[in-house]
C-alpha cells in the first residue's frame, strides 16, 4: 500500500489572513479564558489574524467556507474534536492548511496527527509551522448518505452502542454536563440488543449481529477511548471495529479495555481494513468526531493525502 506523504516539508513562507474559528465553551470553558493569549500567540506567524463569527454550528460552517473562498492563507481550529470537524468541511480536498489548537475535551485528531494537544503549545507550534510554510497531509474519511449528502471526518464514525448513547444523551436536557452522558449510558445499556448490520468492504458483502460498530481514520474517539487501535492517519485504509451479539455484563468488561485498545483481543471483536466501507442498520444514527452525521445507510472512502496540516 502506497502511503500519503507524511514527512514534514518546509516551502516558501505563507502570506495572507490566518482566519481562526475558536468555540469559547470547548474544554467545558476553559478555552474562553485562554483565547486571546492564543490569538496573541498565532499572531506571532507575522500574518493578520482574524477571529470568525459564528453564531451557531451552521454560521460556523459558513465562516469556514466563506474564509476559504476569500483567500486566507490557513484555517485554524481552536477547540475539540468537533470544532475540527467543521474547519474539516471547507479545507478538506483544498490546498489550504489546518492548523489545530487542541483545547477541548477530546482531541483525538489532533493527537493522531502528533500536534501538542495543549493550547498555548499548539498555537506556538501552528504558529511556526506558518512563518516556514511546513505542512503535512494526512488521510480523511468521507461519507455519503443515502439521499447523495457528503461530509468529512477526522477521527472515527460511531455507529452502534456509542451512537445511541450520543443520541439519547443529546435529547435530555438534564443534567448538563460528563452525569448526562453517565445516565444515557445506563439506560440504553437497559435496552441493550444485538443489531443486524449490512457491511460491504472494498465490494465484500458481511452479514453481522452486533452491538458496537466504529470506522475509524484514526485510533481514538471521546477523549483517548483507543477504539481502532491500530488505525493509522497514513495509510490509506480505514480501521472498522465491531464487537459482536454481546450482553450487557459482557460489554460493560470490554468497556474500560477500550483506553488501552486491547478490547480488540477479545473473542466477540473483529477487526477489519478496508478503503471503501458500506454500512447499514435500521434505527441508528451516525456521530462522526462525536458530531451527529447522518442515519444509516451510509458509505465511507478513506481518500489519502485529503487533508493538509501545518506541523
């Protein structure tokens, strides 16, 4: 398998606007009271930095497209994992860099891409990687729904337990914060089944019951879970993990297995490789970069080199 070109390379200094979209809640907060010291810090590039607007997500995703369109000579995301996910959809398949202040409460990406994933060191190191023009590509997944809609992402599509978790949690409105997340685990571990899923992978047809299916770009979702191991940004192939027709004592054993990845040596765990993964179940809800994506069916392409970094 050919590798995407991985190896940092220097060109001529950029020149132009470094247009920033920060989200001041990421890391419950906490990037809010560091953002002008990572403005401060980006600034020391010696380009004009701009702060996006963005009322909303789909303001956010309109500010990255439009900054994009208008010429700026980087994109950096200050955040999580999801902020990323929305600088994602305007430079992906563009020659534009990312750069990553890693600032929320996963940073998966960032981490898979070997960029600090403290804020001040970030926005140093995206920083001086602009004034030399020292950029990397790394590989994205893309998805493509069934009504034809396309969206990239970084790290790892849940589609399964994780999912349904992310999708109940998402509709209570209390309690607010990591306690919400607690209760949607015990109560769909209350209703846990086994699901028949539909995969095709590179054109083979896999008929599975399972509880728990990932497609991963990179190894790590929800702040370090190791749930694709062995996945790696470079290598052109997506990682697809799928725990089989487990109970919930079962499942709850494999659970804490995850951070170190060795859930993967359990019996009732498949792990396969594949370019091009199709995937159907009824009733679940795609979350890629823990942002919801689209129901199933979905399909994905890993597209190597789809995503320039600055490192």
């Amino acid at each position: 398998m050919t590798k995407s070109a991985t190896s940092g390379t220097t060109g001529s200094a950029r020149t132009g606007e470094i247009a920033v979209l920060a989200n001041p809640a990421a890391g419950r907060g906490r990037l809010g009271r560091l953002l002008p010291d990572v403005l401060a810090r980006l600034g020391a590039a010696g380009a004009p930095v701009r702060l996006l607007e963005a009322p909303d997500a789909a303001g956010a995703e309109d500010a990255c497209r439009a900054a994009v369109a208008d010429g700026a000579a980087a994109l950096v995301a200050v955040g999580g994992d999801g902020t990323v996910h929305t600088a994602l959809q305007a430079v992906a398949g563009t020659p534009v860099p990312l750069g990553i202040v890693a600032a929320g409460t996963g940073n998966d990406f960032a981490a898979a891409t070997g960029l600090p994933t403290q804020p001040l060191a970030a926005a140093d190191a995206v920083a001086a990687a602009f004034a030399a023009g020292r950029t990397r590509t790394v590989d994205l997944a893309q998805m493509r729904a069934d009504d034809g809609r396309r969206r990239w992402y970084g790290a790892v599509l849940a589609a399964g337990f994780d999912a349904i978790v992310n999708e109940r949690a998402n509709a209570m409105r209390f309690p607010r914060g990591p306690r919400r997340y607690d209760l949607a685990i015990l109560g769909e571990l209350v209703r846990l089944r086994p699901r028949r899923y539909t995969l095709r992978l590179d054109g083979v047809a896999h008929s599975v019951e399972a509880v728990l299916v990932a497609v991963g770009n990179t190894a790590s979702y929800g702040g370090g879970m190791r749930i694709c191991p062995a996945a790696d940004v470079t290598d052109g192939l997506l990682d697809v993990v799928i725990a089989g027709a487990v109970g919930r004592m079962a499942l709850m054993r494999i659970k804490p297995r995850v951070y170190q990845g060795t859930h993967v040596e359990h019996p009732m765990v498949t792990s396969l490789r594949a370019r091009t993964v199709e995937l159907a179940c009824d009733g679940i809800v795609g979350y890629a970069d823990g942002e919801r994506a689209f129901p199933l069916p979905v399909a994905v392409t890993c597209v190597p080199g789809a995503l320039t970094v600055l490192t």
